[in-house]
C-alpha cells in the first residue's frame, strides 16, 4: 500500500457521512487559506461530483507523521514515536544493520555452483549409492556430474564453479553456507517457508518480521522493498506483513514480468497537485479519519491505510531520486553490467539495492525469476542464468565494500532448495530441499569460510546442518534480534518468525 501516492485515491473508501454538510468544489485562491477549518465554502465555486472529489482528493493520517519529522510545533512533534517505521533498539549489538536478499527463483544446483563433488565426478552414470528420499518430487535416475569445472578463489581458496567467476573473486568476503535443508519440494511451499518461515499457513514475512523488530532508518521511505519480486509460488504472500500491523509489509517495485528498467514506484510525481496542496488535503482527510477511529475504535484496516497514505506522501521528497539511476558513473554501471543485454536487468536491481541500503531501508530484496528451474536443458540454463547474475552480485559486494556499507549490510544469496545430484532425463536435475547452498556476506559472517557439508554426492546435508528456520535465527541474530523474544500476539498465542524451532549459527559469526 505504500507504493501508493497520495495523489492517486481511487481505492481509499472514504465515509461521506463524515463530510456532514461540507461538499468538495473546486477550489481557487490560496492553498494555504484552506488551513484551520473544513468549513470552507467561501473559498470555493463550480460545486464538482463526489467521483471528481475521489478522484481529486486524497487520504492519509495527516500530521501524525510528516510533521513529527518536519518539527511543525512540540505538540505534533511527540507523534514521532507513534510511528510504527521508527528506528526501534536492537535487544543486544548488532553486527548488522540491514538486509540484502537475493533471491535466485526455482532452485540453482548446489554441485553446479558452490559444492563442489569430485566423487559425482568420478561416478557419472552410476546410481546413487545412498537411500533416495521417501518423498520426492519426481523420479531421477542415476547420478550426473557437473558439466563444470571448479576452482579454488582468493586466499581462502573456496571452490566455485566456472558458473560464477566474478563471484569467485569475491570469496574472501563470502561465508559459504552448504548444509542448508528445508522441508518442502514443492515451488510454493519452499518460498513461503524460505521467506516466512512456514510452508503451509500464511505468515509474515522475513522482511516484516526485520522490520517490525527494528523499524527503519529513513522515515521517508519504506522499511521493506522487494524489487521485481515474483507473483506466483505464493506471491504477494512472500513479502506480505500477514497478521503484522500493515506498514510492515514489503513495498514492491514492478514484478518479474516487468523488466527492472521499466519497474517504478506508482504514482512516485504529480505532475498536476503541488505538494502543498496534496498536504492540506490529507491534513483534512486525517481529521475525518482521526472522528472515525475516535468514534468506532482501533480498525487496523483504516490504521494500515492511515499509516501508506501518510509513507506515500512523504516518499516523494526521495524516492523519485532514488529510482534515477542517470546520474551513476560510467564505472558504476559498467560494474554491474548496466546496459550490457545479459546483466542489465539483475545489474539494475542490484544497483537499486544499493542504493535504497545507503539510504536507510532495513530490508531489500532482488528476485532473479523465475529461471533456475531446470528439470531439462540443464547446461544451457544454469549458463544463461549465472550470465545474468554473477556480474551484477559481484558489483554489488565490491561496490558495497568500496563505500563502507559492507561491513554493515548482510547480504544473503539463495534459492528455495537446491537440486538432486541424480539425472531427469538426460540432461536435468529435479528439486532437493534436503541439502544445497546458500550463502552470506558482511553484516558479522566470518568472511572467507565455509560453513556445513553435505554428502560425498551432494544430497543430503550431512555436517554443521542449518535448517531454513535456523538460518532465520542466525539472521535476527546478526541484527541483534534474538528470534525467541521476536513475538507478535495474536489469535492467542505468541508468534515469531522461526515458529517453536531454530538454532542460532554462532561459528559464522566474528
């Protein structure tokens, strides 16, 4: 609801019973006279519809935010610990300030990319020595090997495929996790778990549950955007606030069928309502909305709306900027391969993520969808895909270490499982939630290590195991959160992110 701006108010249900005798007309004369009072009427001529007052107007909480930030007198400016977005005090030192997912949709192959099996190798062709799961999602046959080399980068010497040489080079930074495991083999029920922590029931999502726990930096934009983020596999589920107040809900920015140079923000300029005038009118909304709740109680709806009108408003003082990305230099754009057809689209969400983390946004995610599902064409695939990405990641770490965000911002790579080990067809590997890769860097992560294993074959995760609940728990905890007393009561019982379960993983802590 955020992204929405207050010039756009074709969806805000306004109660016209609260208006009384007070009718919408044009208006001509001085903005600011329409200050102090809804009683108005000399101030305007040519009486206009009700569908034009909707369509001109706007709604939003009027002062209770913007002018606790803008200081426009000592009684409005208490508000500004009303505000559910405001910085919050981690519960012990955090070793990281924000988040950076990138999300890699469908399921990159775990020995294809960062877990290297020389014994796939060396037993191509043959079957898989050790008892399949009970529950699979398809048949595989016998076990493939990669079609890619792996070599050792950096002085920490980790191994990475020839998929991703770029990434390679920033290994020293990267803390590679290989015993990651989960539940679910299917598509949908991995996101929902792998972003809130549940395969089968709608929670909130990781992004709010941050966000709620710390609130965020920069009061004039959302605490969680999600860039180009999927619509299937669960959808709007993977970033919503579910039962969290709504202005802990991603805000996001185009989707996967969008590409990432035509993706905005809705709404972000009115070209045709100064921003003064926009003011005035949510300052009169507010005061209807203000008898509303006044009158019938705590309405999270109407709070949740209150809350996105009176975000939206003040996003444009940067948001617009924000989403420009012209005046970036060369060198930058050529870092994240901007511009050049196979990284331009991820170069641009990367890119967008840096630089909503330099400007305080808690929470940020960059989907790569939905492309790594490959159940067939597996050489051609996983190829295309790491072309599109392995530029644009390792701009990202390099630029983010140049400006000193590094060290302070976690950035975690991954998909919703990995893959089986053993063939689909000639050339394909099915779904395998039971061991894969996922990694992460600056934020606290030791840099240069690796963390965990999984078997000779790449299957199972088999050493220092770290299920996607105990990953959440080593997330919060980096941020200085601990998921235990992350609770939110409702319908009766205390909920959290990680359920009942989760392990903090301190070894890849400094």
């Amino acid at each position: 609801m955020a992204a929405l701006l207050v010039a756009h108010c074709s969806d805000f249900d306004l109660n016209m019973h609260n208006l009384g005798s007070f009718r919408r007309h044009k208006w001509i004369g001085n903005p600011e006279s329409l200050r102090g009072s809804l009683d108005m009427s000399e101030h305007f001529i040519q009486p206009s519809t009700r569908r034009e007052m909707l369509l001109q107007c706007s709604a939003g909480f009027g002062m209770l935010a913007l002018t606790a930030l803008t200081g426009e007198n000592s009684a409005q400016a208490t508000t500004s610990a009303m505000s559910p977005l405001s910085p919050k005090v981690p519960m012990f030192a955090p070793r990281a300030k924000r988040v950076i997912f990138l999300f890699m949709h469908g399921g990159p192959s775990q020995v294809d990319t960062f877990d290297p099996k020389p014994l796939l190798t060396r037993d191509h062709g043959k079957p898989y020595p050790f008892s399949k799961p009970r529950v699979v999602f398809a048949q595989t046959g016998n076990l493939l090997k990669s079609p890619w080399e792996f070599k050792k980068y950096g002085q920490s010497g980790i191994e990475v495929s020839d998929l991703f040489p770029n990434v390679g080079s920033c290994v020293d930074d990267i803390c590679m996790i290989r015993g990651i495991y989960a539940d679910n083999t299917a598509h949908g029920g991995a996101l929902l778990q792998l972003h809130t922590g549940s395969d089968s029931q709608i929670r909130p999502s990781m992004g709010s549950w941050i966000t709620y726990g710390l609130g965020t930096e920069n009061q004039n934009l959302p605490g969680f955007i999600t860039i180009c983020p999927t619509l299937g596999h669960g959808g709007v589920q993977n970033w919503s606030s579910a039962f969290l107040p709504a202005p802990f809900q991603g805000t996001p920015i185009g989707n996967a069928s969008i590409p990432a140079s035509k993706a905005a923000i809705e709404y972000i300029i009115n070209p045709q309502i100064p921003q003064s005038l926009q003011r005035i009118q949510l300052d009169m909304a507010q005061q209807m909305n203000a008898e509303q709740l006044k009158h019938f109680g705590h309405d999270p709806q109407l709070e949740g709306r209150i809350q996105s009108f009176e975000l939206a408003f003040r996003m444009q003082t940067e948001a617009p900027e924000l989403m420009d990305i012209s005046k970036e230099s060369k060198a930058t754009l050529d870092l994240y391969g901007i511009d050049d057809k196979p990284t331009d689209n991820f170069g641009r969400q990367c890119l967008l993520a840096r630089r909503f983390a330099e400007k305080g946004v808690r929470f940020i995610q960059a989907t790569h969808s939905y492309k790594w599902d490959q159940h067939g064409d597996l050489r051609n695939g996983h190829r295309n895909n790491a072309k599109e990405v392995d530029k644009p990641i390792a701009g990202l770490l390099k630029d983010l270490k140049a400006r000193g965000l590094l060290k302070d911002t976690l950035v975690i790579w991954g998909g919703e499982f990995g893959r089986t080990p053993t063939a689909q067809g000639d050339d394909g590997r099915d779904h395998n939630p039971h061991g894969f890769t996922m990694w992460m860097a600056g934020g606290g992560v030791k840099p240069g290590t690796v963390y965990g294993a999984t078997d000779d074959y790449g299957y199972y995760a088999t050493e220092n195991k770290m299920h996607i609940h105990d990953m959440h728990a080593t997330v919060l905890a980096l941020l200085g959160m601990d998921h235990k007393k992350l609770t939110y009561r409702y319908g009766g019982r205390d909920f959290r992110l990680t359920d009942v379960f989760g392990d903090v993983a301190d070894k890849i802590m400094v």
